[in-house]
C-alpha cells in the first residue's frame, strides 16, 4: 500500500511510485481537482497561478489513461521553448517508470533533429511551441491523427504572443474525439472563445484562486521613467506626496544599502531593514516606524514580510518584485483595516511585461502617471509654506519676533521682507536640486536589429517571425520592418523588446544556419 495522498486519486500505481520518487505527497488545489475529472475523460479549463503544479495536472491523468496504440498520443503545446522544455523534462520524471517516449519541438533547434526523432514513428507524446509544430506539420513530419489528449499550456500568454492562428490550425489537424486540456493564469474573453470553440460543451471549469491577490482598496499608479532617473523620480513624489509613513522596496539588500545612503545624503529622514541587520537593530528600527517618528523605511521583500504596521500611508516599489505575489505582498502593507493606500511603481520599458503581468493577476488597473513636474512640487511647498505662516499669525505668541519684524518693516517693503524669508526657509526644505521641470520619459524608438541569417539560408519574413515567437515571449506586433538581404537580414523591433529579442535570439538555427544577432546601428530613426 501506499500512504502518498495522490494514491486516493485513481493514478496508475506505476505513476503514484513516480511521484513518491519526486517527494510530492500531497496533491496541490488544481491537481486535486483536476486529475479526477481528467481521469474521467472530460474536457478541463483550468486556471491557476503559476508554480501551483498544473504540468503535473495534466500529466498524470494523460498518462494513466493513454493506449497503447501506436502514432503520437498526446499533443502539448506551450508559449516558449524554455516551457516546452521544462514540461517535457517533467514528463520524462513523471513517467519514468512507463515506457514512453516524449520528444520536445521548438523553433531555434535543429529541424532536422526533430524531423528525425518523428520520422521513426516511436514517440508518444511531443511538447512544443506552436510555431515549430506547423512547421513539422507542414514538412509532414508530425502526424497528429492518432492524438488522444491535447493541451494548451499557458494559454493566455500563447494568445498574448499571437499564436492563436496556429492553434487554430494545429487543432484542425487533430481528432475531434480527442480530449483537450486548457491551462491559463488568467481566463481574458479570448481564452473563454477558444474553449467553447474547441472544447466538448460538458468541459469542466476548475479555477483555483489565491485570497491573498485582492488589492482592491489600493490606489495604484505606476511612473514610467529611464532607469537613471529612478532616484529624482522618487524624491519628486517624496517631495510632493510628503507621505506620512511609507514603506519603499527594493530588491536587494545592496540596493536598500544604497538608496538609504542616497537619500540621507540628500537629508531625507529614512532607515534600511534587511536580512544583514542584527535583529534588535531592525526591531529598533521597525518600532520608530510604527511609533510615527520615522515615516520613511527602506526594506527588502524579505525583511518586509513580517512588517504589520497600521496606517502605512504609501509603497513605493523603488523597483519592481521578481514576482507578482511578491508585488501584492508589498502593496497589502498599505490599506489595511479598511483605510485606502496608495502604491506607486517606478516602471521602466524593460519592466512592461511583468507589469502586465501583475495587471492580469491582480486584475486591477495600474494607472501611468507623469512624474511630478518641479513646478508642482515647488507650488505645492508655497502653499504649504504660506498654511504654515497663517497658522502661526493665528496661533499668535509672535512678540518676541516683533522688534526684528520692525526693524527690517523700516528698511524693506513688506513683500520683498516676505519673500525674503519664504526663500530662505524654502532653500532649507529643498533637498533636490530639480534642474529640469520634466523628467524626460524613456524613449519608445525603434530598434534596427542584423540577423545573420537571409535569403540564401531560404528565409522568408514567416520563418523570422515564427524564430523570434519561438525564442521570445515578445507579440509579434512589435516587429516592424524586415529586409531580407542576401546573406543577412534587417528587423525592425520597438526598442520595448529589442534586449528581449538580442539576449534571446542568438545561438539557435534556422535552416540550420546558426542565429546571430546585433543592433544594426546606433542610429535612433
Ligand atoms: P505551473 O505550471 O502551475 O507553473 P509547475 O507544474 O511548473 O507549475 O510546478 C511547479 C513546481 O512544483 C515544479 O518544480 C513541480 O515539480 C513541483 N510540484 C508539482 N506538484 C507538486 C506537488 N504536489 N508537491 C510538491 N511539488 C510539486
Ligand atoms: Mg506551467
């Protein structure tokens, strides 16, 4: 007998064992929902969060139930080749005590291997990205009549990336008998379209929400900005927002280390808390924030975990978390007890798509905003200054100024005596030499790239476009112009993805010539 809780699902014992190998015990939420209903042959669109275990969902059940016929068996597709590798690999750990063979297919691989590896008619299950499965499709290498279980993996972000035309057309080539499998983070109308086009009309529904991702009282803006800019940004919403008792996170222990030194050196009121700092240091610290005589507390992710501090007025994501728990973590330190929040996000290009991400996970809107002008914040420190000048005309107790106040009434007239005074005071409270009114914002210019592949190698603007979805998570819309040279070829990207596209896509094959990749020039056009 077996004691590991998946045993109670109606696993094949070999896969139970399998399991057992790999230390799990205990079914996760969207396993446990999803492996009895898939066992039973129905249809499933299943939503939850990454890292929930969902490749193991589908897999069990797919290899429990799969003849033994020969010819391909189950069809998976996913967005990226890192995903179809990583599902293959844990597949292959999965089934390692049955006798199948798997194969993983994406683009920036050599065709001709995987050309090979179908040819010999063995393998039972093929994960991949879309665009490379057309493409086997089309050389008839990849026979799908004999598929019993197919799977979207990840299906939002493959729609995301526009691959939903070949998905469209993989699924034509498939029995209408088979079983679908739909997995997705987040369930966008599309998604919804796909499954009622696709899948069997008594498909089960399995949605596995975390609590924890409400964020509904917060106000949340994000400030797009060059990353050199990341320290004026966020004292011109310091200097503005003057917040009462705010939290700013960075990522890590060094960076809190630095924006500490950066800030006090500029004479703003603020300590760090991180792992390195001894425990009573950061409890020292941690009770001056929650007593209100320190209002502004620099921390890391981790050291932040622990933090209930009531009435934190403001988050301040100085860079934005690796991931989007982490992000609702840091912002459900504001708004608590019912009190409204407010949590700002320096953002630059490079971070659009985590923060469409956090967007699509949270399913709340973060709204852009400019960067506070110097002129706001200079108007807004008048108003204060000149609130703070009636409250003392009001609160009276002025007589002991009063002979100083005579003496230069005498000398100066009354406005410049003013003035005078509100300058001095104002150069004290200006901490941040503003020299420009507006921070610029970045550029979104487009970038030439040299691909070292062209028409000799039998590219085509197809091919080169289905290469870059396959190695990229970037949407095909970004791609502007392509000219195919002889020996070589130019593409147009949006300088949003241009690093995404240069780390990404060097070092694989198309037409097994080797993929190299180079800005073309320097010149913005
Ligand atoms: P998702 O596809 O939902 O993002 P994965 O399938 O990649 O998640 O699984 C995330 C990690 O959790 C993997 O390392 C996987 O091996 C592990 N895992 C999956 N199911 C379990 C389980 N029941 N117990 C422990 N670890 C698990
Ligand atoms: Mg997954």
């Amino acid at each position: 007998m077996n004691d590991n809780q998946f045993a109670t699902l109606g696993l094949k014992e070999s896969i139970v064992k399998a399991i057992s190998d790999l230390g799990f015990t205990k079914p996760s939420q969207i396993q446990e929902q999803s492996i009895p209903a898939a066992l039973e042959g129905l249809d499933l669109i299943g939503q939850a969060q990454t890292g929930t275990g969902k490749t193991a969902a589908y897999t069990l059940p797919i290899i429990t139930r799969m003849s033994d016929a020969s010819g391909i068996k189950a069809l998976i597709l996913a967005p990226t080749r890192e995903l179809a590798v990583q599902v293959n690999d844990e597949i292959q750990r999965l089934a390692k005590y049955e006798e199948l063979e798997t194969l993983a297919v994406y683009g920036g691989d050599s065709i001709d291997r995987q050309m090979r590896a179908l040819r010999k008619g063995t393998v039972d299950i093929v994960v991949g990205t879309p665009g490379r499965m057309l493409d086997l499709i089309k050389r008839k290498c990849l026979h799908l009549e004999s598929v019993e279980f197919l799977v979207l993996d990840e299906a939002d972000e493959m729609l995301n990336m526009g691959f939903i035309d070949d998905i469209e057309e993989i699924l034509s080539h498939t029995p209408a008998e088979r079983q679908t499998l739909l997995f997705s983070a987040t369930m966008p109308a599309p998604i919804a379209k796909l499954a009622k086009k696709y899948m069997k009309p008594d498909a089960k529904i399995i949605s596995v929400k975390k609590s924890s991702m409400t964020v509904s009282k917060i106000e949340q803006s994000y400030f797009m900005i060059n990353n050199k800019h990341r320290l004026e940004a966020l004292c011109r919403l310091l200097d503005l927002d003057d917040p009462k008792s705010a939290i700013i996170f960075c990522r890590t222990k060094i960076g809190v280390d630095e924006l500490v030194q950066e800030l006090q050196s500029k004479s703003y009121m603020v300590e760090g808390m991180h792992g390195d700092m001894t425990q009573t240091h950061r409890q020292s610290t941690l009770n001056k924030f929650k007593k209100g005589t320190l209002s502004l507390l620099i921390a890391t992710d981790v050291a932040a975990r622990g933090i209930d501090v009531e009435g934190v007025t403001h988050v301040f994501n100085y860079d934005l978390p690796q991931d989007v728990e982490s992000y609702v973590h840091r912002i459900g330190r504001t708004g608590r007890a019912d009190k409204s929040g407010i949590a700002y996000s320096l953002v630059t290009p490079k971070d659009l798509s985590m923060l469409k991400q956090i967007q699509n996970v949270t399913k709340s809107s973060i709204t852009q905003r400019p960067v506070p002008t110097a002129e706001a914040i200079h108007n807004k420190k008048f108003k204060d200054m000149v609130a703070k000048v009636e409250e003392a005309i009001n609160a009276g107790e002025l007589t002991k100024f009063i002979p100083s106040a005579i003496e230069l009434a005498e000398a100066n007239d009354p406005i410049s005596i003013i003035a005078a005074l509100m300058k001095i005071k104002f150069e004290n409270e200006s901490v941040f030499d503003y020299s420009s009114n507006n921070l610029d914002a970045p550029k979104k210019d487009d970038v030439r790239l040299f691909f070292s592949v062209g028409k000799r190698d039998g590219l085509t603007p197809k091919i080169l476009i289905n290469y870059i979805k396959d190695m990229t998570r970037v949407n095909t819309s970004v791609i502007g112009q392509i000219d195919l040279m002889e020996n070589f070829s130019f593409v147009t990207v949006n300088e949003t993805v241009s690093n995404q596209i240069l780390d990404k896509c060097p070092g694989g094959k198309i037409n097994s010539k080797r993929v190299n990749v180079e800005v073309a020039n320097k010149r913005k056009r």
